[in-house]
C-alpha cells in the first residue's frame, strides 16, 4: 500500500459546553453540538484519526504508525503514540482557567508519556477579544493558592489581547484560558490532561459543575511563566523541545522540499487549494490539516491567497 503522499484526516468532533456553531461544516458529525473542537493528526486513547484520501483511505492514524513507521514519521519505535495533535476550536464562551501538567506531573499523576505544551493561532477574534496568560506580574505561585475554585481568582489573572493573525506559546506549567469569540488552531503535544483551576460558576453539559483539579493544578502551576504574543505575517513562531512552528504565505504554486522528518501543514487562511506529492493530488479547505510522510521528498501547494503552519517534532 502506498502510503508516501500528502494525507488528510477526517476530524474529531468533540462537543464541550463553550463551544459554538461554527466548526460544524468542517465536519459529517452534524449532530453533535455545540461543537468545541476538531481534532486532526490524534492517536489519543480511543480518539484515532481515521485517512479520508488516497490508497490509505480509511486506515488510522495508529495502524500506519504500526504497519509503517519508518516511511511515516521516522522514529515511531521511540514513541508511545504520534506525537503531535493538531485541533481548531470555537470558544464561543470563556474556557476554564486551567494548567496543564509537564512530563515529569502527567507521569507521576496519570501515568501519561506527556505532559501537555501547545499553542494558540489566531485564525479569527472578535472585537475586545482576550485570554488569560499567566498571573499578574508580581503575584508569585504562592499567592494563587486561596483563590483556586473561587471567583476572586479573576483578580491575580493577566489577560492579553491577541488580534487576528497572532500567537502564542502555551507551555506546560502556564495560568491560562481562552476568551470567547475566538476561532483557533491549537498544536500541541499529544495528551489530554487538563487541570481545571476555575469555571465560572457554570454547570456543563451533564447538568452539574464541571470538576476542577486543584490540588494537581496547584503543583503544576509554574508562576513565572507570562508569555508574549507573537504577531508576525510570517516567519518562524515557536521553537520548544516538542514542535516548532513557522507560518508561510502563499499565492500560486510553490514546491517544497522537507528532507526526512515528517511535517505537519495546517491550512489556516480564508482560501483553500491543492496539494501534490508522488503523484497523489487532493483538495484542501481554509481551514485543514494534511500530513506529510517522513518518506515524502517533496510535494506542491497550489492556493490563491493561503496562509500555513508548517509544524515539525522539536
């Protein structure tokens, strides 16, 4: 079977009571709702991400990685899972101010691989749009503690305006939440562990408070993380030990050539286009994710006016 070309995945849905209506063309699960997330590129747990396009068609995620490892990402017999998650979200409501665990917590309390580093591209923000990214500068971890669970957490919260076409670096350890009226790309590491440290007195889909986690949330926190913006048309976003990301703009047809490692293109601009590798071509939407095998030299993109982050493993 041939496997060495550019490879799309049909999206996870996942409803999650801050979501919205937006992300629900990008998917055939119409009936779930509100739609808070699509997941892209996941071998987590029984979330697999399943081929839509070539010989591969219907194949997951993980059965590649078993079948062919060394044609699809290089070094799988290293890795526990694949690596990399890709996501677009909808925060039609403020998400929980939550942290994630690193390594070392997610090992120790969950008896997970990896902790959980990502971050946020602002694909689209409403006027007045903001997060939360760390504490306000002069409170220190110690001083969070009495307000974990508690509404007067909002006031040791440092919030940030991020405008369209910005980002940010969300590393394992760092205060966040994301504010309504945003849509997203998130990369991240492959896990699922969320601390929650607040939720707004609001009652999820269940009908009853949502968990919170403060004890595990309160040793991962790291209080002297406040990450900049990064808002640049283009060039390099992130480097870390887990992934780094470098958006692209494009219009016409350009031919890449990536050398050996897998690369992970996330479509986020307003316009869709083409790509082609071994003579495999497939359409793709202003919002997508298409994997390119370890074994896959070279390919082409094809896209009137399209924005791109080319994401690889740190």
């Amino acid at each position: 079977m041939n496997i060495i070309y550019p490879m799309k995945f049909k999206p996870i849905a996942k409803e999650l009571v801050w979501g919205g209506e937006l992300l629900k063309e990008f998917t055939e699960e119409k009936h779930i709702r509100p739609i808070g997330e699509l997941w892209y590129t996941s071998d987590f747990k029984d979330d697999i991400s399943v081929v839509a396009n070539g010989e591969a068609r219907g194949y997951t995620l993980r059965e590649l990685m078993r079948k062919f490892p060394e044609r699809l990402i290089g070094n799988a017999d290293e890795l526990p899972r694949f690596p990399i998650l890709v996501k677009f979200i909808e925060s039609k409501k403020y998400l929980s101010v939550q942290v994630h665990p690193d390594d070392d917590m997610a090992k120790k309390y969950e008896g997970e691989p990896w902790g959980k580093t990502e971050m946020w591209y602002f694909i689209d923000v409403k006027k007045g749009f903001d997060i939360v990214a760390g504490l306000k500068q002069g409170i220190e971890k110690k001083d969070i503690e009495k307000h974990l669970g508690e509404s007067s957490i909002k006031n040791v919260l440092r919030h940030v305006h991020p405008k369209k076409g910005c980002s940010i670096y969300i590393p394992s350890g760092l205060v966040h939440a994301l504010g309504d009226g945003g849509i997203v790309a998130e990369i991240q590491q492959t896990s699922d562990t969320t601390y929650r440290l607040y939720d707004w007195d609001r009652i999820g889909m269940n009908g009853k408070p949502r968990e919170l986690h403060l004890k595990k949330g309160f040793e991962s926190i790291k209080g002297e993380l406040r990450p900049d913006l990064i808002c640049k048309e283009k060039g390099l976003l992130v480097e870390s030990p887990y992934f780094s990301v470098r958006k692209l703009q494009l219009e016409g047809e350009k031919e890449f050539k990536k050398g050996n490692r897998f690369l992970i293109i996330v479509s986020v601009g307003e316009e869709g286009g083409k790509i082609r590798g071994n003579d495999v071509e497939t359409s793709f939407n202003s919002l997508d994710v298409i994997l390119i095998p370890s074994a896959l030299e070279k390919f082409t993109i094809t896209s009137k006016k399209g924005d791109f982050l080319f994401v690889r493993t740190g």
